[in-house]
C-alpha cells in the first residue's frame, strides 16, 4: 500500500486525508493544530453566536472516523524529499511517504500598523479577540465607531478575502439592532478597490450597496491605505476613518516556510502547480487550497470549496498513476467558480459566479438556517457518521 504524507490540517488537507483514505492508501496527516477550524462558522464567534467549540472539530475524530493517522506539531521546514518537524520528527521519502500533499494555506500580507487591527481570517486566537474587543465595546461601552475592510495583493487578486468581511458587518450590525443599541454605533466598510465584491458580478455589488445604504452603513472605497493607527485608518490621500475597532483582513500572500524549499514558487510566493495540482516539476509531490497559485479567469477566488475540489482531484489523480482508479487525470480548471451563501445574521444570499453566469438569489431569515444547517453536515461528514452529500 502506498503511503501518503498529507501536511497541514485545514480544510483542504482533512478533505484530502479522507478522499486517498477512500482509494485505499496509508494516509498520514500533519498538522500545526489538534483540530480542523471551520473558517465559514467562525464569522459568528464576535456576535457570540457560536463558540469556539462549535466551529472546529477534533482532528482526533475526524481520523477515527475515517481511519488515517495524524501527528501535531508545526512543520519547521517542508521539500519534496523531506518534512521535518518543530519536534524534531523527520519524514523522508522512500523511508516514511510515497507521495507528498502539501495543504498549507497561506499568510497574510502586513501592510503598516496592522497590529492596530483584527483579522478574522487569521489565527483563531485572533477572532477570539476581537470578539472580545466587541464585546467590551457593546456591552460595556455600550457605543463606538467599527471599522471594517479588507485588503488587495496586486501580485494575486485571487487572494483577497472579501466575502467574510460582508459577512461580519452585517452580523454585527443584526446583533446592534437586537440588542437595540444600533443607533449608538457608526459602522464604516472600506477596501482600497473601486468596487468591493464586483467579483462575484454586477449583481451581487449592486446589492451589497444596497445592503449599505439600507442598514446605515458608511462606505469607503477605491482609497489606498496608507497605514493603521490605534485610533483607526488613514489613507493616502490624508483623509482618515475614526475607529475604536478595526476589523480588517489582509489579502494573502505566499507561506514563508514555503521559501526555503525547492517547490517552485510564483510571484506572490503560491505553489506552482498543473492543472491536476502535481507540483510543477515534482512527480510525486500535489499541492491545495490556499497555498497554490491559481489558473483561470480574472474573477477566481481561493475558496473551500474549491480547495475540496481539488483534495477529491489529487485523490483521483494519484490513485491513476497506481493503476487502482480508471479514467482521465482530473483538472480542477473546469471545476473553477465562486460559490458562496452570504450570512447577515438575520438571512443571507446565495452567489454563484462561473465563465457562463453570475447569480444572485436573496435568502431572507431562511439564508441564515441554510449556513447552519450545512454546518451541521459538515460535521457529521468530517466526522465519517455521514456520506458525502455533494
Ligand atoms: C472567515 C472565513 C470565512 C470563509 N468562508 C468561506 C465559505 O463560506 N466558503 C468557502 O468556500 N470558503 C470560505 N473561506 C475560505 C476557506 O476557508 C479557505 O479557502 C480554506 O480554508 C482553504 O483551505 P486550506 O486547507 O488551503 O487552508 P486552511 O484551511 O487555512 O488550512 C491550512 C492548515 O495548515 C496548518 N498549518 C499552517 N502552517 C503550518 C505549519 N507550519 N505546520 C503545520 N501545520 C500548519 C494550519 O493550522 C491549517 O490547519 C472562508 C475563509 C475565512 C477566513
């Protein structure tokens, strides 16, 4: 049996430990953390409608549930013939893996001052944070002025984190109103583009302006920051947004760890992969998610969803060049589109953007419940209790 060395234990690594698992190989999975953080629930961790509890799950049932090994430690450096990690542990190939999977994810870019703010696509611990910061600020204070955006990485567009950001000014401001408090607190949206969500089409940007105007909130675009202060953001242009709070979510970049190897590496420092995640150059070696340099139109987004694609793909395409699977090499190129359902607390909306179409369905109140319950799914599928539903 051929054993497969899955390194990083997110959302596209425990998704590719379960797939080869399926092909029958002797999978091993490494991870920095004893748990799988599910980014999408997080973003109700600062309006304390979920705990941290309730947005991750044990690595420890995952690979009982679905029978592969896994060990915790941070990898302290990373090549195609070696991982070695912080505890000292090597894997070499040949003696400990066949094949590699590399599913990292990535950093983010430290644009001046970015101490002064909070991201909630980082570290857990920063979310917890932050959602405590709130939570002095509302209930406590009772007042204040938020602030909340997002960054761009001109050497990878693909790598802005939008969609979470609207996520969470729209659940804060629903939580503002149930606690009746909202008239008490200013709310300010900004990003350096000119149109903020124009990715995912016309539609959905024409709608989240409405969604701004409706619910009060400011709106500062196509401005450059210049950089973050403790009070909040200053532009190039010199003029300012007054903050007691910054929320704000750098765009991200390449892994430094991922320097020192001899993986080929673009310009913002994302894996080079083929369109069937083989590392360029490295027969054995496959890469996913967040990590890799992406293919494709202009409107691509690194995505989960996405990143399970091509967990199932790198499944598929190894156990082709085994012999034990049948068919063509699996391209994750004609898999490529945004899909999201958009969370206000109070409802949602449904996007979807490929090369035919972009569509916008609104979802009031049932939008909300939707994300729930696919939450509910997904952990009774991570967890092996449940098949795969789509
Ligand atoms: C708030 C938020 C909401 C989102 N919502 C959605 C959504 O609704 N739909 C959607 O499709 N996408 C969503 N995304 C995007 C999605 O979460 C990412 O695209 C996805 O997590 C990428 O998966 P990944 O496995 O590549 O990276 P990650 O999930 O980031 O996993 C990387 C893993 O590597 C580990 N790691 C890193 N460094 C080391 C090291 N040195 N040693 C060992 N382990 C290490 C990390 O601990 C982590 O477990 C959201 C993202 C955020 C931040």
């Amino acid at each position: 049996m051929k054993r497969v060395l899955v390194v990083g234990g997110g959302i596209g690594g425990v998704e590719a430990a379960i797939r080869l698992r399926k092909k029958g190989f002797y999978v091993k999975l490494i991870s920095n953390r004893d748990y799988l953080y599910i980014y999408p629930l997080s973003i109700w961790i600062p309006t304390r409608e979920a705990k941290f509890g309730d947005v991750t799950i044990p690595l420890d049932k995952i690979a009982k549930g679905h029978k592969f090994q896994y060990e915790v430690s941070p990898v302290k450096s990373i090549s195609s013939q070696e991982v070695v990690l912080e505890n000292m542990k090597r894997y070499e190939k040949g003696r400990d893996f066949d094949y590699l999977v590399v599913a990292l994810g990535q950093d983010k870019m430290k644009p001046k001052g970015v101490e002064y703010t909070y991201s909630i696509c980082g570290s857990p611990e920063e979310t917890l944070k932050y959602g405590m910061l709130l939570e002095r600020l509302v209930d406590t204070k009772k007042s204040g002025k938020l602030a909340f955006g997002f960054g761009g990485n001109p050497k990878a567009k693909e790598a802005v984190r939008g969609g979470p950001v609207f996520e969470e000014i729209f659940n804060v401001d629903t939580m503002l109103r149930r606690k009746k408090i909202r008239d008490r607190f200013e709310l300010t949206f900004f990003a350096p583009m000119e149109k903020p969500g124009a990715r995912l089409g016309e539609k959905a940007f024409k709608m989240l302006d409405y969604m701004f105007q409706k619910r009060g909130i400011k709106k500062v675009v196509g401005k450059k920051i210049k950089e973050f202060t403790p009070n909040g953001v200053i532009f190039q242009d010199g003029t300012q947004i007054e903050s007691d709070l910054t929320l704000f979510t750098p765009a991200g970049t390449g892994l430094s760890l991922l320097k020192e190897s001899d993986f080929p590496l673009n310009e913002a420092g994302f894996i080079v992969i083929n369109k069937y995640n083989q590392v360029e150059g490295l027969d054995h070696v496959y890469a996913l998610g967040d990590c890799v340099a992406l293919e494709g139109p202009e409107w691509k987004a690194k995505q989960g969803h996405l990143a399970e694609v091509m967990a199932d793909n790198i499944a598929h395409n190894i156990a082709l060049k085994e012999g034990i699977a049948k068919g063509k090499p699996k391209s994750y190129l004609e898999h490529l589109n945004i899909m999201c359902l958009m969370d206000t607390g109070d409802g949602g909306a449904f996007a979807y953007r490929d090369n035919e179409k972009a569509i916008l369905i609104p979802l009031p109140i049932i939008g909300h419940w939707m994300k729930k319950a696919w939450g509910v799914y997904y952990k009774l599928y991570k967890t092996g209790k449940i098949p795969k539903l789509v």
